[in-house]
C-alpha cells in the first residue's frame, strides 16, 4: 500500500465527504443514493480512505445477521483511481470480517465485477441472498431490469 495512503473507520466529520464522492455515481445509479442525514446514521458502517489528509474513497458494511454481510456503496475519486485504493478499502472490510466472524458470506452487488473478482469475490446467483432481495431490491427502479451482478467470499 502507497504510504501516504490510510484506511480507517469513519466518524462524524467524515458525513460531508462521503455524501460527495457517493453523489459522484448514484445519479448513473452506480451506487445507491444516500442522504447526509442516512450516512451520519450509519456512519459505524463506513470506513474511509484518505490520502495525504484528504478523504479519496469510502466503503460500507452491512450487517445483515445470521453470517451474512455485504460490501456495498464501494466509491474512490476519480483522480486516484487505479492506484489500489479500492482494493485496500475492500481488503480492510475483509480483514475486519476475518477478525470477528469464524464464518461469514460477504456479497456485493455490482456493476463492477472484474474488481470485486481481483479481490478473490466468486460471481453467484443474487437469488442466494433473498434478505437483500426484500431489503433493497425490491424497492429498487431497476428491480425488473437490474444491471447488477451478484458476487461472494466465504468462509
Ligand atoms: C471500482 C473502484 C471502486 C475501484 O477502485 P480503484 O481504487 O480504482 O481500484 P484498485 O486500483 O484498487 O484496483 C484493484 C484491482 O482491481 C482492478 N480493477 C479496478 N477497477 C476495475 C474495473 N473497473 N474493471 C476491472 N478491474 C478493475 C485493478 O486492475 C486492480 O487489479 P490488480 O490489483 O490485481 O492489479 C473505482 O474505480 C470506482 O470508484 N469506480 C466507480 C464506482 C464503482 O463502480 N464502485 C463499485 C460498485 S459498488
């Protein structure tokens, strides 16, 4: 990892940041739009990268129970892109996970799965993970017509 690159959990003042990289793809509904108000809330979801002090990428975990989590609202800035900040924000999610959970199913939905897969995720059914069907999808304007591919670790 680039040395001036760091990875941690965000926090409160990281609100600001995250809505404006997230706002950069939720309009092409890369990633799901998330008010200010729905980041603070969630805020010990998201982790955040930065470099040389200043916020370049986020990530969010959701718990769903039982072993299930994903990985989701994964976004890095434009202008640094391609220098493995993604990778490093999925891997500390992943680290995270390993940590505290004997077995997991970590997924992702994606539009992006050639990245999701470098990280050792495996392309799966997205009728596996009927909780996220009835959580999100369900609600979705692309439910009938949905784009996203369905990725997993487990362990
Ligand atoms: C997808 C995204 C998060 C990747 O972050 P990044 O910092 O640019 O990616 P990294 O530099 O860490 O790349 C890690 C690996 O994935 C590969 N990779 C990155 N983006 C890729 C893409 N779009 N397609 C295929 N492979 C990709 C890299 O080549 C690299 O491989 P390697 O480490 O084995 O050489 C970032 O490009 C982004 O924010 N895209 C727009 C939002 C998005 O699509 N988010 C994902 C859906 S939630």
């Amino acid at each position: 990892m680039n040395t001036h690159l760091s990875v941690r959990s965000a926090s409160a003042s990281d609100v600001d940041a995250i809505h404006a990289l997230l706002e950069l793809y939720a309009s092409s509904g890369i990633v799901l739009k998330r008010s200010k108000e729905d980041i603070a809330f969630f805020i010990g979801n998201f982790i955040v990268a930065e470099f040389e002090g200043k916020i370049c990428g986020c990530a969010a975990l959701r718990d769903f129970g039982g072993d299930l989590l994903e990985v989701r609202s994964v976004v890095v800035d434009p202008a640094r892109q391609g220098c493995g900040i993604g990778r490093a924000m999925v891997e500390f999610i992943i680290a995270d996970v390993e940590l505290n959970r004997p077995h997991f199913r970590l997924f992702t939905l994606t539009t992006t799965p050639a990245f999701f897969q470098r990280l050792g995720f495996e392309i799966t059914e997205k009728e596996s993970f009927p909780e996220k069907i009835w959580s999100d999808c369900s609600k979705c304007a692309k439910a009938s017509h949905c784009d996203e591919v369905a990725l997993v670790i487990s362990r």
